[in-house]
C-alpha cells in the first residue's frame, strides 16, 4: 500500500511539471502571435531583424570580419 502511493506521487508530480510545461509553451507562443515584437525584446532584437547575429551588423567568416547591409533584415528564409 505504502508503494503506490509513493509511486502515484511521483506520477502525479510529473504530470505535473508536463501539464505546466505545455501551458507555459503555448501562452509564450499565443503572445508571440498577438505581438511579434515582445519576442523581438525578450531576445534584445532591433525591430526588422530576425536573428541575434543579425543585431550585431556583422559575421565571421574564415577568420574574417565581414559588414553587412544596415538596410537588409536578413533572416535565414528570406
């Protein structure tokens, strides 16, 4: 008797922690759909741009600095 209520609490906790898990996935997405810029500044990003190495105007390549266009937003589908 004392094993499973021991094992039903385990359960019952994992569940849980899953449960919230998938309410907490969901909200962050549902306000990212409402609003698209609360992402933007939870992640720091500048307004237009997609990625965080997009904000910093610049990439590395082959040990080389290289500047990219102020003017193109970037994003790896575009």
């Amino acid at each position: 008797m004392i094993g499973s209520v021991t094992a039903f609490g385990i359960s019952a906790i994992g569940h849980l922690v899953f449960i919230a898990g998938v309410f907490v996935t969901a909200t962050v997405f549902k306000k990212a759909d409402n609003n698209p810029q609360s992402v933007n500044s939870l992640f720091k990003l500048r307004p237009g741009y997609h990625s965080v190495s997009r904000t910093r105007q610049f990439m590395w390549m082959n040990g080389q600095k290289i500047k990219l266009d102020p003017t193109d937003p970037g994003g790896e589908h575009e």
